[in-house]
C-alpha cells in the first residue's frame, strides 16, 4: 500500500529535507517514526528537496507499508511523534504506480522580504530583511521576463549537475505587502539556487545596479559569473505541490505547456 503525506515545516534548525550523515533534516524525522512502526528502515520519497534553512507551507512525500492503518491514524500517530516545527496537514491512501516526484508537474515557491528603518529580531529565520529603497515596478518588469521556457543556466548554482537546465515559469512576479514584497514563482521545476539567485538579481534592479533590459541577454549568455549574487535562504518558502495536471491547469489556462518530472532531475 502506498501512502501519501502532506506537510509543512519551519526550516530554520533543519540542514534541509534530505538526510544528512549528520544533522537534523525533515527526512531524518519521519524515517526515525517509520522505522520505529515497521521495525526496519522504510524510505520516503519527497516531491521536493528543499535546502538549509528554507521552509514549506507544503511539501508531499509517499512511502510504501504493508501496515493496514488508517490515514487519520497515520496523521495522529506521526504528529505525536514529530517537533513542534514539523506538521502533517494530511495523509491519503494513493495508487501504487504513483510517485511524488515522478507526477509532479509544477512548484511555487514565495520568497518573503521585510523592510523598514531596522532589523527586526521576531522576523529572523522567517523572512530576509532589506534596508534599500527598491523600484518595485521595475522588479516585476524583470521578473515577468523569466515567465517561459528559458535555458537558467546563469540562474543556478554552479554546482548543478544536470543534463538540461531548461525550465518552464509560468509565474514570476514581485507582489507588494504591509512591509515590504514578496517574489512569487511557479515553474515545471526549479534548478539548484535557482530562485535564491532570481531573488538576489531582482533585488539588483530594485536597486538600479541592473535593468529589466538585461534579462534577455543574461538567459541567453548561460554565464553565472554574470549573476553573481545569491539571496540568504531564510525567506524562501515552498508554496504548493502540483500533483496533477489539471491543478496546474486550473490555475493557469489549458494552453500550458505540462512537463513531467522524469525528463527533470535536482529540481
């Protein structure tokens, strides 16, 4: 029987989802419960891996068990286990050909930014705090020029090791708050950094050191050394899963264009 796991968690004292040799990851927490259920080691397999320090408001993974449990007993029984930064919102019983990472067909990602006149300690860990006057108009004028199939190359880190670099955004916009803006993404699948280095070069036009102009060549160049900068992780969170083409559908038109994740890999 295969199971299916809807969570969030707060990433701050976590060295990120996947297991570490050592350190404290989401993936670490649940196999420890699994392990202690089933008296052997059971593997999880996530939609998504998420790095150190950067949250999600949801994240899938499924796992297969030949113990006949309810969901609602698996849900209670994992967040009685689990700390107070980790929570099951939801367990659900899913067809065995089904696999989290495999069928799923997009991402969103929200990326946080508080300002004001100081630091404010109770953001700390939750959003990335920026003290600059930033052009947020000309923010979104670059950010809407990531929306389609580009090569992201210069957009990842240089530690990516992927055959293809090639993702979709159907998404890609700076939306103002109370105290400060957020960046909002949704792709086919995110490359190493990618969105932290999205962040960081937007933040760069915010300030007037690059224009909206530029992002036609920088895609086209394929050369991080044009792109230097990296946002902290702090304030990236993982929005929603996409488990299906008709959800992706539902939020962006019927004329999209849908990828499946075998062809994609780090995402």
């Amino acid at each position: 029987m295969r199971i299916l796991v809807n969570i969030a968690y707060q990433g701050s004292n976590f060295l990120g989802f996947q297991i570490q040799q050592h350190g404290r990851t989401v993936q670490q927490q649940f196999e420890k419960i699994l392990k202690r259920m089933h008296k052997r080691h059971v593997r999880i397999h996530p939609s998504s891996r998420t790095d150190r320090g950067v949250h999600a408001m949801e994240q899938y993974f499924h796992f297969d068990t030949e113990l006949d449990i309810a969901p609602k007993q698996w849900q209670y029984a994992m967040n009685s286990a689990l700390p107070d930064d980790i929570y099951v919102k939801e367990v659900s019983i899913v067809d065995d050909d089904f696999h989290c990472r495999y069928d799923c067909v997009g991402k969103r990602y929200r990326y946080m930014v508080y300002q004001g006149a100081h630091r404010d300690v109770f953001m700390s860990g939750l959003k990335t705090y920026n003290d600059y006057d930033l052009d947020l108009d000309k923010m979104n004028q670059a950010a809407q020029q990531f929306i389609g199939t580009h090569d992201f190359t210069g957009f990842c880190s240089q530690k990516t090791e992927v055959e293809s670099k090639e993702r979709t955004l159907y998404q890609s916009e700076i939306i103002k708050t109370k105290n400060g803006f957020d960046y909002v993404v949704t792709g086919s699948g995110f490359l190493y950094n990618m969105v932290r280095v999205l962040v960081a070069f937007l933040i760069e036009v915010g300030k007037g050191k690059r224009s909206p102009d530029e992002v036609p060549g920088l895609l086209e160049a394929k050369d991080r050394n044009q792109v230097p900068f990296t946002a902290p992780a702090e304030g990236l969170y993982l929005e929603k899963i996409y488990l299906s083409p008709e959800s992706l559908i539902q939020d962006f038109g019927s004329d999209i264009k849908i990828h499946r994740k075998k062809s994609l890999q780090n995402d």
